[in-house]
C-alpha cells in the first residue's frame, strides 16, 4: 500500500489568492489612472478662472466648484470598495487552504502482508498464590500490518518487557488457569505494547498479541 500523495489544495489555493491580488491592484491602478483623468477634466483651466471672476455670470462660478467636490468622494469609494474586494478573496482562499491542510491526514503505508516480532526470550516472572510462590513463562509475539510500528516495537524492547513483566507478575493463579483468565492477559498485554508505540509512533500500530507459550507451576 503506497502513502497518499501530498495534497495540493495549499499550493492552489495560494495561487488563486495572488491572482486575486493582481487583478485587484490592476483595477486600483486602472482606477487611479482614470481617477487622474478625471481630476485633471475637472480642474479649471486658465479660462475658467477668467471666466468664473466675470460678473456677468456668478451662477457658473458658483456651481462647478460644487460639482467637482461632489464626484471626487464617488471615485475615492469604488477604489476603496475594489481594493477591500481584492484583499478579502486573497484572506478567503488562504483561509480556506489552511484548512484543508489540516483537515488532511498523511496516509500510512501499511504491508499486506502479517509482519510478526517475537519478543525473545519468553518472559519468566514469579508471583503468589496465597502462600506458595509461583511460576509462569509466557511466549510473546506480536503482529503488525504497519512495517513503521514493528521497527518502533524493536527499538523499544526493553520499555516493552520492563511494563509486561509487570503485568505478568502482578497476576492472580485462580485467574490465569483458565481460558478466560488468558485470554484477558492476553488483551491487557496487548493494550501495554500499545500504549508504548503510541507514544513514540503517534499510533497504536500493533495490530495483535499472541502468546506462544504459557507455562505456569
């Protein structure tokens, strides 16, 4: 099974925001340009100053400076407005690239087929029953499908058979002695290897535990 291939959301969604910049910075620099344009039809020529001083006409005069003031905050908005579009779609498309980052999980690249490790030696521990002293070897080996949990098994033997003699050791012979009584070590070994690959690998890996041997007296 092959890993999933890197996910190009945040690459796509980046260029997407820079195209939305450019095509807002060239509608800003189209607007100042007209905005320019514009100032400049507005502004009085030397002929308007002759004409506005003319007593003759004090109506035109009075009205084009009041014309100019009204068109000059319409044109200063539609770029505002522009400008503010531009950057909000650039924020978006980043915002939403950031999410679908993290909202990817890398893909683990599990065998196919069953990967065993037998922990060598069988583990030998001594516990009570009551007043006699006992003893019990058990044969342990796990198995993984994930090649990355049974190399982090390995080089964690020692924690592995420092916590499973603990709980080897810590057990009760009337329980032990019967099928259900494995059975549930069984499971209890299980969950301490897992716990000890999950905390170095980030996930519990070890698919199963089996017991190949188990010898009590």
């Amino acid at each position: 099974m092959l890993a999933k291939a890197e996910n190009p959301a945040a690459t796509t969604s980046f260029a997407d925001g820079t195209r939305i910049a450019f095509a807002a910075w060239r509608v800003v620099r189209r607007a100042s340009h007209q905005l320019s344009a514009l100032t400049g039809a507005l502004a009085p020529s030397a002929k308007d100053e002759v004409f506005m001083v003319d007593e003759e006409q004090p109506e035109v005069v009075s009205d084009a400076p009041v014309e100019r003031r009204s068109r000059m905050p319409l044109v200063i908005g539609v770029v505002v407005v522009l400008v503010a579009l531009g950057a909000g779609g650039y924020l978006w498309q980043s915002h939403r690239a950031a999410h679908a980052t993290t909202g990817k999980v890398a893909a683990v690249e599990l065998s196919k087929a069953e990967l065993y490790l037998p922990l060598e030696p069988a583990f030998v521990v001594n516990f009570r029953d009551n007043d006699s002293l006992r003893y019990l070897q058990v044969g342990v080996t796990l198995m993984s499908h994930d090649p990355e949990a049974i190399n982090v098994a390995k080089a964690a033997d020692p924690v592995l058979r420092d916590g499973l003699v603990a709980l080897f050791s810590n057990q009760n012979f009337s329980i032990i002695s019967d099928v259900a009584g494995r059975q549930k070590l069984q499971e209890q070994a299980l969950v301490t290897v897992r716990k000890v690959v999950q905390a170095r690998l980030g996930r519990p890996g070890i698919d199963a535990l089996y017991f190949t041997s188990f010898v009590m007296q």
